[in-house]
C-alpha cells in the first residue's frame, strides 16, 4: 500500500470530522494541516449554526494536551526548515482513535497579500512546497491548484453516480385466485428489504391466455410479509385536512403513519409535495395520540449564502429562523385556505391573514393548536427530541455529519423524516451526486431500519413546469 500524504482544507472538516478518520485508513496515509485551515476554523467556531458546530467539535478533538514531542519524516522536516516554516504533530482524538496531524505554520509566505482568495493561494503554496495532495470539496480551489500542476483531490464519499435511478418500486403478477400472502414464497420478494414499496397486478386466464385483470394493490414489505395497504381507506379513516392526490403522495403518507416506521427519507423536486405531506402526516400522528407534537427543522443553508450564517440575520432567534422556514409556512399556510374554504366554522376558527414568512394570526394559531415546534440545527447538540414527529427539510443541504447529530438527538417514541431534493444543492461543499439525501436513500436501499421513496410527479404552474424542463 502506497502512503498518501494529504493536506486537508477547511472544507473537509466541516464537511464531517470524522473524515479524518476515514484518511487515515489505520496509519496508511499522512495527513497534514496548516496554520491558513486552523484560523479559518477559529473564525467559524463561535457562529451558531452547524459551520460553528463542526468548527468547535474539530478543536474539541485537539487540545494542548495532544502535542507530540517531534516529527518523525526526517523529509518534512528538511522541507520545513528550508521555509523557516514551524511543524508539530498534533493528536486527533476521537472515541478510540488517536490520528496524529502534522500541522504546519509558516510565518511568512511568499505569495503577496491579496484580497480574492488568499487563503486558497496559502493552500496552494503549501501543497507545491511539501509535495502535498491538496484534499478540498471547495472544486474553486481543487481546479486552480491542478492548474498550477499540483494534485488535488475532493472527498467522493458516499458519491452517487446515478441518483435518479434510485428506486423503490417493486411489480408483481399475482393471480386472482392466488392468496397475496404467497408472495412471502417468491424468492424475488424474499430478496427485497423492508419497506419495499410494492405494486401487484392481478392477473387471470382465459382457456388460452394469461391477462391482467386492471386491479393493482399497494403494499410494504414489513418483517419477511407483504402487507397490503388500503391507501383510500387509510385516508378515509384518518382524514388529513389536505389529501394526498397521487399515488405517490398517498405511499408516502402511509409510510410516515405506518405504526412500525420510524425513519423516512423521502426526496423530491419543487412542487412534489414533499412537506405538505409530511405535515398532515405530522398532524395525523398528533391527533392520534402516538406523538404529542412535530419539529420542524430545516438546513440553514441558502442559495445567496456561502454558508449558513444564521446570527448575521435581523431580529430574535425565532424572527432569524422565520427566514429559513418558508416551506413549513407555505406548507401551513396551504393547509389553513383549504380548511377555510370548507367551512364556515374553519374560517372563524381560522381568523385573520396567513403569511409565508411573518407568522400572523392564523398561521400563529395553527402552529400553537398541532403543537409545532421549530428548532435550530445549530441548537441541536445536548437534547434530546423524545415523543415527537421530526421534519428534516433540505436534508440535501446536510452533511452526514449533520445527519449523525440530528439522528442522534431522536429520543424515545419519537419519528423523523428526512426531506429533499437532491439535485437543488446551495451547499458550497456538496453537489447532486454527494448530499446528505443521498447518503439516506442509499442506505434505504439496503438497510431494513429505514424506509425510502422518491416523489417523480410534481404539481406545478404552467410557468414553473417551463423553467424546470428548459432551464
């Protein structure tokens, strides 16, 4: 096994600290840092949102405590006092891992002070004078350093070449005299993991030929059964106040009501319905007594923000957050026209103006009556969200380091959904073929805990429905 010697830039760490751990592959490779990725990371750690997190759970992998007394790679060693540079291993401690880190700091470089990405030219110098492989998801920086004919690399974990291949539909052909629990017998459907999303069409015969009857039934995979779903019935029972009108958005529904489901990634462009299902399933649950409220969280990331920096925004906590939770409220807001347009008694219950952004009476009431609760990612660290129906929005804006802290937040009784689209990246470090929604969808695909779909059809304008073919 050949060593690779990687200098890591600041996009990797907050893309997941625990890549560090993955580089390392039990001392095969060296791994280098530099005084450019320590003050970048100094100046992200008291920002409250999950750049912040990431940044501060970085340094409380290193302390003072973690100095070694000396760099063993007599070549570094050589290199660095040829540039009068300093270098010190460092420990990164994580569980039972102890990585060291050769940390580099050069008092004085030689590439003149200028105002575009100077840290990157830093970077750069650094990478040419070590013979260092430059490791960044930040593709700006990775395409000027191969131009200066220094390698560089990005972090292709967890990489999905052919995200829209994704599927969970399974077709069977049953015959009408067959018992549906025979399908447990197909070794096809015996292969399938749980929560398999299943289609049956039914099927008889002539003397001479085999035909399909025009009935389908809908079905999961739960345990090694077919359980079938009454997607009408169940609707009809629970009556949500906005109905799913698809077959998709009905599966979904059931998914997230289903009384063994406990995790969901479920993934879709614009216009899919993603949230608005989500929420009457929210709703659905609440009044049902198996939850006793829904959190709402939503990736801080926009696409005018390199980052998500929350505390620069206006006004209080909650108002900060009003900016980011636009799907939630159109979600609601959607939800309370449907209910006053029913009746008379919904528009009195439902008094006053709703508004996407500012919560105003309707919307406030709403909120307060299905016991929603929004929460800051960024706040995540050190609760624990027992009892509840979690909405995740924008899970393709998340790292699976912010997975792994939202996942693991989830108490007692509670449910979670993830929710994105995977090719609507805003994230400067993520794209369409590597997100935290893709991350999920493939471990759907193979893992029986959690349960995945992804919504095809969309209900857009007629000018919305234009952009999103031609452009």
């Amino acid at each position: 096994m050949i060593t690779k010697c990687y200098l890591l830039d600041t996009s990797i760490i907050l893309d997941d600290t625990q890549s560090i751990i993955f580089l390392w592959q039990d001392s095969q490779n060296q791994l280098f840092i530099s005084d450019v990725v320590i003050e970048e990371l100094d100046k992200k750690k008291d920002l409250q949102n999950e750049t912040g997190y990431f940044a501060r759970e970085f340094f409380r992998c290193i302390n003072s405590d973690s100095l070694n007394e000396s760099i063993q790679n007599a070549n570094i060693v050589s290199i660095a006092k040829n540039h009068n540079d300093f270098v010190q291993e460092i420990l990164f401690k994580f569980e039972e891992y102890s990585i060291p880190l050769t940390l580099i700091y050069r008092p004085h470089y030689k590439i003149p002070p200028q105002e575009h990405s100077y840290n990157d030219s830093k970077l750069i110098e650094i990478a040419r004078d070590y013979n260092l492989i430059l490791l960044t998801n930040d593709i700006s920086l990775k395409v000027r350093t191969q131009a200066q004919g220094i390698l560089a690399q990005s972090l292709f974990r967890d990489r999905v070449e052919n995200p829209s291949d994704i599927d969970f539909w399974h077709c069977f052909e049953v015959h009408k005299d067959s018992a549906l629990s025979d399908l447990a017998q197909d070794e096809r459907f015996s292969k399938l993991k749980q929560w398999s999303l299943i289609q049956i069409d039914e099927m008889d015969n002539t003397d001479s030929a085999l035909y399909k009857t025009g009935k389908k039934i809908f079905g999961l995979k739960v345990g090694r059964e077919f359980v079938e779903l009454n997607l009408d019935e169940i609707l009809k029972v629970n009556q949500p106040y906005i109905t799913p009108i698809n077959l998709e958005q009905k599966m979904l529904y059931a998914l997230l009501t289903h009384s063994q489901n406990n995790l969901t990634i479920a993934t879709g462009s614009t216009g899919s319905g993603k949230t608005l299902i989500a929420l009457q399933a929210g709703i659905t649950l609440v009044k049902n007594g198996v939850v006793d409220g829904i959190v709402y969280m939503r990736n801080t990331i926009t696409a005018n923000d390199k980052e998500a920096e929350l505390g620069y925004r206006k006004g209080d906590e909650s108002q900060k957050l009003g900016y980011f939770m636009y799907p939630l409220y159109s979600a609601i807001n959607f939800t309370i026209d449907k209910l006053q347009e029913s009746s008379l008694a919904k528009r009195i219950e439902y008094r006053g103006e709703v508004n996407g952004i500012q919560k105003q009476a309707a919307t406030e009431y709403f909120i307060q009556k299905h016991n929603i609760e929004i929460v800051d990612i960024a706040h995540a660290r050190g609760i624990s969200i027992g009892n509840k129906f979690v909405i995740f929005d924008e899970v393709q804006n998340a790292s699976n380091a912010t997975i792994k802290l939202i996942g693991t937040r989830i108490g007692q009784g509670s449910k979670i959904v993830f929710l994105g689209d995977w090719a609507q990246i805003d994230h400067p470090y993520l794209s369409k073929f590597r997100n935290g929604a893709l991350s999920l969808l493939s471990k759907a695909l193979k893992d029986d805990f959690i349960a995945g779909i992804q919504l095809r059809q969309t209900i857009r304008s007629e000018v919305a429905s234009w952009f999103g073919e031609n452009f």
